[in-house]
C-alpha cells in the first residue's frame, strides 16, 4: 500500500483546480491569436477578457485595470518603476518593508540609492510610525508592502498604510500573491494603486499573473513595449491556456466564498493547539496578530528546519521552511531577522500551510506524527512523548 501524503505546503503553491485545468485544456484547443479579427481570434480573446473581468471582480477593480503577466515577480517588476504619477505628483523613490518578497527588495527599476526600507515590528507588521518618518523625509515615494507575508502570513494594514501614503502625495503597491483568494480584497476601500497577484496560489497554472494598474495612475513604462498588446503595458502575445486557468480558478475561489476561507482557519486553530499540546514551549510567530487563515509558521528549542523539512517528507507531508523561491539554500528568513527573531529561534522556523481542500483527517496525521518527529527534533525535557 502506497503511503499517504499530506501537502501542507499550499503558500508555495496550490494544486491545480479541477475547474482551471479543464478551461486550459479547453483553451489549448483553439487554433486563434487573441489579437486576430477573425473568428478564431475573436474566441480566444473573449476567453482573456471573460478571465479578465472574473479577476477585476474578485479585487473590486475594473476589467480595463488588469494587465495580464508572466506571475507575480513580473507583476512587481513592472509595477517597481520611477515617475509614476497620482494626481500629478511625481514617485521618485522607492519605500519597500523589510519584509517584502525578494522580487520587491530588489527595488525593481529603480536605482539602488533611490530605495529605502520601512522596518517592520516584532509582530511582523510594518511600523506605521517609522513609515510616516520615513515618507516625511523626502519626495514623494512610491511605497510597496505586501498583504500578508508568505512566511508567517501575518496580515498588513494595508487601509492605514495607504492614508499614510496619500497623505505624504506618494502611491501605494500590494504584493497581494499570497492573500489573494485566502482573505477579501477590495482595492478601492483599501486605497490601493496597484496590486500584483499571481494565478498558481489561487489554482490555476504556473507562469500566469497580473498587475491591476489603476486609473488613477499616469506615467506608467512597461517592461516590454513591443506588440501593443494589454493596451501597451505588456507587449507579447498573451499566455490564453495560462490566463484561462487563472479565470477559471478565480471564478471557483468566487463561487466558494467565505465559508473555504472560514474551514481553513478552524483546521488551523486544531492544529496550533495540536502541536502547542505537544510541545507548550513552541513559538507560533505573529500569532498575537491577524494571519492568513491557512498559515502556521511555527519554531521550538533545539530544532534546525532543514532537518525538521526532511523528517516530515520521510513521514509523507510536504512541508516548508519558510518561501519557495529561497528553497535548497539555508540561511536566516529575511522576515525573521526584520522581525528581531533571534537567530537560534528562526533557524528552526518550519511553514504549515493549508488549502481549500485540506481535510480534518491530514491534520490529525500530522499531529500525531508531531507526537514522534518532536522527541527527535526538539530540545526539551518537557516535550510530551
């Protein structure tokens, strides 16, 4: 008998909905170029502008804003840019958290000098104090924090960052990847200027994403200007089987509502006090917080993550150390040292992330192999055997 598997590693990506496979499948099937007149043509772009306007809904944006992309990084890149402009104020510099994915620390287009960092609190939210000092101190700015960090998944406040913003005539950027589809988005009561979001955490396909770029925005460049294609913000001929699945993954996350993301939650509060009942003295981080319903990244005394990584493989559950895109390099989580975690605490940081689909059952078989994988792992006379 096979063993089983549990994948608790969905903040690095979700599997494919049954619903965008099939709509990429679909899309596969047809022979015409989006920008063509004819009639084949005509079918794949309604395909892109149906995926279009299903994205717009689920962010309270308009169908015109969404610029289709490669994925989140290129999204960021592209939204990463000098001289944009909101209401004929000028973003000369560039304002990142220090927690940001590593697609938005490397300060997109701008130079080196021109990009500053916003320090975060123990908690794992930006410091609003420091980030007022920072946007009175200077240009306007463009300013770039996530919605909700990928690793402890502690949620930003993203309303009042953006009032601060505004305030300070700059414009705001949310790398709202790993939010999206596990928590609300409403890019106009958050005040947001321009959000990037990816299609393989909400499941649909690798390789797909987009950047809802705002009206009220002026003076955007694109990375690549030729073919005219998305209005002229992204030349090259769009991805359809790719921005296929990502309508229709965004149209099953829509149909679900709010009941996945409140199951989510509930399992991850077994689990916490799951592996809490285990090991009392484990850290849970930015637990004093609001997080992503699904996200538990969690530390005890004594345990190295790349060990703990490999145990839980061997014991048949995917789990991670902290961001895919750092994954086969060890070395302390840059959201760990903003947050002042000390080193031998954030060394052991192991990330339990649930989906839609993750049942009570694969909690309880990861619980109980905590009960066994803690006595090897954890450093504690106390730990419950």
């Amino acid at each position: 008998m096979a063993k089983t598997r549990v994948y608790l590693d969905w903040n690095a990506t979700a599997p494919m909905r049954p619903q965008a496979k099939a709509a990429m499948l679909q899309a596969m099937d047809l022979q015409g170029n989006p920008s063509s007149v004819h009639a084949e043509g005509r079918a794949a772009r309604k395909i892109i502008e149906d995926a279009r306007a299903n994205i717009a809904k689920a962010v309270g944006a308009r169908s015109a804003d969404v610029v289709f992309t490669s994925g989140g990084t290129e999204a960021n890149a592209l939204a990463l840019v000098p001289g944009l402009r909101r209401n004929g104020d000028v973003a000369t510099r560039l304002i990142v958290s220090a927690i940001e994915h590593s697609s938005v620390r490397s300060g997109g287009r701008f130079p080196v000098e021109d990009v500053q960092t916003a320090p975060v609190t123990s908690s794992g939210v930006v410091d609003l104090e420091r980030l007022r000092t920072l946007l009175a101190d200077g240009a306007p700015a463009l300013v770039s924090v996530m919605l909700a960090n990928n690793e402890t998944g502690a949620i930003q406040p993203i309303a009042e960052i953006a009032e601060l913003v505004h305030a300070a005539h700059g414009i705001l950027h949310v790398d709202a990847v790993q939010g999206f589809g596990k928590i609300d988005i409403d890019i106009n009561a958050l005040n947001i200027d321009l959000l990037s979001i990816s299609a393989h955490k909400i499941g649909g396909s690798k390789g797909t994403g987009a950047l809802i770029l705002t009206e009220r925005l002026a003076g955007y460049e694109p990375l690549i200007a030729a073919g005219g294609q998305e209005k002229g913000r992204r030349g090259g001929t769009e991805n359809l089987p790719g921005i296929a699945a990502f309508g229709a993954a965004v149209a099953a996350h829509l149909d679900a509502g709010a009941a996945a993301m409140a199951r989510m939650q509930k399992l991850r509060a077994k689990l916490e006090t799951g592996l809490q009942a285990v090991t009392p003295e484990m850290t849970v981080f930015s637990s004093d917080v609001p997080r992503l319903p699904n996200t538990t990244l969690f530390s005890a005394p004594g345990m190295k993550a790349e060990t703990a990584v490999i145990a839980f493989d061997l014991e048949g559950m995917a789990v991670s150390s902290g961001s895919a895109c750092s994954s086969g390099k060890v070395h302390a989580s840059p959201v760990l040292t903003a947050m002042g975690v000390a080193p031998e605490t954030a060394q052991g940081a192991v990330r339990l992330s649930l989906g839609w689909d993750t049942t009570e059952a694969e909690i309880q078989y990861l619980l109980e192999a905590w009960r066994s994988l803690s006595n090897v792992l954890v450093r504690s006379s106390d730990v419950v055997g």
